[in-house]
C-alpha cells in the first residue's frame, strides 16, 4: 500500500469491506460465581444462584471473548436487549489481558 492510499477514506473501506461479513460471537455477561460439583448437582428448578454483579451495575459486553464495551439491560419487542454505556478504550482492553 502506498502513501497515497491514506489521503481519504474510500480506498481503506475498499480494502475492509472483505472483512465486513465475517461472524462474530458477542455475549453479555450478567455475573460469575464459583460453584463447588456437589452444589451445582443440588440445583433444581426454582433455586438462586447468586452472582457477584450488583443489581443496577453496567454488564459486560464481549466480542470473540474479549472485553469491548458496558451496558444496560433493556426490553425490546419482549426481548432481552442491551444499551451500550461505554465502549471500552484500547488501553483498558491491554490492561485486561495483562
């Protein structure tokens, strides 16, 4: 690629647009908690399985596994959906994986 190439933006989405449809897994996680086998094999219908997010805190949202934004849960259409509140920066992606 030359110099040239960057003086505007057609030739760069020219270049991504190969990319644009390629799957990815985005999942939002509400919590986490540790269960030791003989309490998960006690789990039955009705039972609370405390996470440790509190009620009301943004959730996680992860591309390909990866930390990228937080939000908030919504209803839409009778749906789960969820608001992005925040998209996370580059360097507080670095911090999380080191």
């Amino acid at each position: 690629m030359v110099l040239e190439d960057f003086k505007d933006d057609a030739p760069q989405m020219k270049n991504l647009d190969f990319i644009m449809d390629i799957p990815l897994q985005l999942t939002v996680e509400l919590g986490r908690t540790k269960l030791l086998v003989k309490d998960v094999l006690q789990l039955n219908q009705g039972s609370v399985v405390e996470l440790t997010k509190l009620a009301g805190e943004p959730l996680d949202v992860f591309v390909n596994s990866k930390l990228v934004a937080r939000g908030e849960a919504v209803v839409v259409n009778e749906k789960f959906g969820i608001r992005l509140l925040d998209i996370v920066s580059p360097n507080e992606r670095v911090d999380k994986v080191l």
